[in-house]
C-alpha cells in the first residue's frame, strides 16, 4: 500500500515538473524609442545610469551589434511582421502630402492605407500568438494599426492615431494596466505576450526633476542632460517590471527580448535618427530565459530586427513561415554563421506605397567589420538627419564611428559589398 502510494505522488511529481518545464512561456518585448546605442552602463557609458537594463542584460545572451530601422515606423512594422520594408510595404512614418489615387488619406491623420498595406502582410506576430492560445497585449507605441487589428487581445492603442493614443501612457504615467493584464492571465492560467514599447527616452524630453538633478552640474548641455535623465527613466520602468515578475514567481519562464526601435545622439547632432549611420541604426539586443538560454556577451556577431519574430515563434514552439529571412537569436550556430545584415534608410515620409525605391536615402549592408551605404533616388527631408550624397565605405573595426569613407580606397570591396546588398534586395523582393 505505502509503495503504490509512493508511486502515484512520485508520478504525479514529476507530471508536474514535466509540464511546469514544458509549459509555453511567457514573452515581453521591451522596446526603448529614440536611444543611442552607446548609451548604457553595460554598453561602456561613464555617466548615464541604467543599473535595471544593466542587470538584465548580464543575465541575457546578449548581442552589442544589433541593427535596427532608422526611424521608428518602418522598425515597428518588421516587429510585427518579420519583413525588411521594402517587403512589408512600410517604408516612413507618414504618407507624403503629394500621394494621389487610392493611397491619398481621406483626411487629416487618416491611416488607412497604411493600415491596409501592413495588415497584407501574410503573418502579423500578435494574430499568431493569439491563435496560438496566448493572452496578448500592446502597450505604447503601434503606428498605422490598432491593437485589434493586428491580433493583441488587450490593447491600450484602439483610436486611429499617429503614435499610440492612449498607449503612451504606459511607462510615463502608468505601468498598471501591464501589470493588470498579466494578473488576469495568471488568473486565467494562460501564456501571455507583452509589447512593452513606451514613448521614452523619445521627446519630449520631460524628466522628472529628481532624474534630470542626476545630471545637472556635470558640464554636460542641457540637450545631454535631460537626455540622459530620460534614458534612466525608461531603465526604472524597466526596474518596475522586472520586480513584478520576480515578486510574481513569473522570470523564470519568461522571454524577455530587448533592443531599441533606431538610435539617439545626446547632443542632436545630423547623423542619429533617420540616418543610416551607426547612431541611427545600431542598438544593443538581447535575450534573457532563465534556465533555457545561458548568458553571455557576444561583440562580434551581427543581430537584426528581422530576427525578433523568429525568435518568439521558436520559443513559443511554433512554426516559423519559411518567406522569414531573420535568425532565432538563441540559434548560436545559425547567428555565428551568419556573416551580413542589412538595414533600408527611407525619408520620413513615404512617396508611393509599393514603390519603395521612391522614398529610398540608402541600403546598407554590414559585413562582418566592413560597412557600405549605397545612395537611393532622393535625399532625407528632415534637417536633423544625413545621409550619402555618393558611396560610402567604413571599417567599424577601426571606425566606429564612421569618420574614413575607404571607398575610394577599396573599389574591389565596394563592389563585393554592393552585390551582396543587391542579392538580398531582389530575393527578399520576390
């Protein structure tokens, strides 16, 4: 009797053990909006503080060398998608004044036809989690979509707008209505997606006095400073959300991927946001799954937006389209053997949806430490950007910063890197 005892509460152990391990896990997009990627205390910055992300990141298989979109319209698109722009269609943040026949908005703010162009897309992340059986909810910035139509269960941005309507409260005002939702699915003991993507460090640059004192009388500009006090404003939210799933028992089976939609320059300079220099486009990411992905600090090999979606599908344990052409992040031996990743710089506002190579500044392609900017048809319409007048050529290894254009110097090399971009443009088109 004792035996058969013992044998049913040991079978029933490990049933439990078995599909606790088993279980589908929770995943959180933490998506920073406007910020550089040198500036974190684990990215080597000497005064801003970000002890939260910091943590967080020494817990995670991090990559130093992500690539983004230079502006936060056509990132948030492959986020949902999984496509480079000029496959999903989203290639600025607003249609141009001069958009005539069935892309023209019917009115001030009407962003339908973008709207329509992005929900074409064969796949929409948040549309395949629900389906999937995931609780799923959209906090802070969206653009061009809804929370229902791109498949959240519970969103904070459902009014037509540019941002995110109500969901910018999220982070600057609020973190309750996140911590809700995931209350309500425990309650509902179901696995739950979270995109937390608030409006910070973006302007304005707001930050409360007791932040912004951090950096005042350090011979820093006042551009830098208020910056700065951002960047540890959105690394507290941070902080908050990672005590509630530590309170909650919650970290352990939860994925959280990091990274920022496009880069910052603290003093504002031309070559940041919208550009397709390494502060427009480079950002630190990472992944942090407790007991499944071992921490550790890669500076070498190239990560890219496009490998989100990927990434979540596989953790999930579904099917990853085969039209996807980014990389599950956790995939050590497909990231390491990956040699390039390119990014599309676009002016801010789209000429012609489906057209992209009318709104086109630049394609760039990194290849291991070589990097190429190929000019487009037009030049960016925003004064706080820049981009290529002719081809342009770096050794990031040397050249972090991009100050010795070798083009010049290295035709065979320009054009091994151009037909490379040129491979992946007309395959990924197709």
């Amino acid at each position: 009797m004792k035996k058969s005892i013992l044998f049913i509460a040991t079978f029933f152990f490990t049933q439990l053990v078995f599909c606790e391990e088993n279980a589908k896990p929770n995943v959180i997009l933490i998506l920073s909006d406007d910020q550089g990627f040198t500036d974190y205390g684990f990215m080597g910055h000497k005064i801003v503080k970000t002890p939260n992300i910091d943590r967080m990141a020494s817990q995670s298989m991090l990559y130093t060398r992500g690539y983004v979109m230079p502006v936060c319209s056509p990132s948030l698109a492959i986020l949902l998608t999984g496509k480079m722009p000029h496959v999903n269609g989203i290639t600025g943040n607003d249609l141009s004044k001069k958009t005539t026949g069935a892309e023209k908005p019917k009115g001030p703010g009407d962003r339908s036809p973008l709207a329509h162009q992005l929900l074409g897309n064969s796949m929409i992340l948040p549309k395949a989690l629900t389906a999937n059986g995931y609780l799923t909810f959209q906090s802070g910035k969206l653009w061009n979509v809804t929370a229902t139509e791109v498949g959240f269960t519970t969103g904070m941005t459902n009014k037509e707008g540019r941002h995110g309507g109500d969901g910018l409260d999220i982070g600057r005002k609020t973190m309750k209505p996140m911590f809700d939702f995931m209350d309500n699915a425990q309650s509902q003991k179901k696995p739950f997606f979270v995109w937390y993507a608030p409006m910070l460090p973006h302007q304005p640059h707001n930050p409360p006095q007791e932040l912004l004192a951090h950096y005042q009388g350090k011979g820093l500009s006042v551009k830098a400073a208020t910056y700065y006090a951002m960047v540890e404003w959105f690394d507290q939210t941070c902080g908050q959300l990672d005590d509630y799933l530590t309170k909650n028992k919650l970290a352990d089976n939860t994925v959280i991927i990091y990274m920022a939609d496009n880069g910052w320059d603290a003093e504002e300079g031309n070559r940041a946001k919208l550009s397709p220099y390494e502060l427009g486009i480079r950002t630190p990411m990472f992944v942090r799954w407790p007991k499944k992905v071992k921490p550790m600090r890669d500076e070498e090999t190239l990560a890219s937006i496009i490998d989100f979606v990927p990434t979540v599908l596989n953790a999930c344990g579904m099917k990853v389209p085969s039209d996807l052409p980014g990389i599950d992040l956790t995939n050590r031996q497909a990231m390491t053997a990956r040699k390039s990743v390119f990014v599309e710089s676009y002016t801010h506002d789209i000429a012609a949806l489906g057209q992209p190579e009318k709104s086109l500044v630049a394609r760039v392609v990194i290849n291991g430490w070589s990097k190429l900017l190929i000019p487009g048809q037009v030049n960016l319409d925003k004064t706080f950007s820049s981009s290529p007048s002719a081809i342009e050529l770096f050794d990031l290894k040397s050249d972090p910063m991009e100050k010795n254009d070798l083009s010049a110097k290295n035709p065979e090399e320009v054009t091994r890197l151009k037909a490379l971009q040129n491979a992946q443009w007309d395959a990924q088109k197709k």
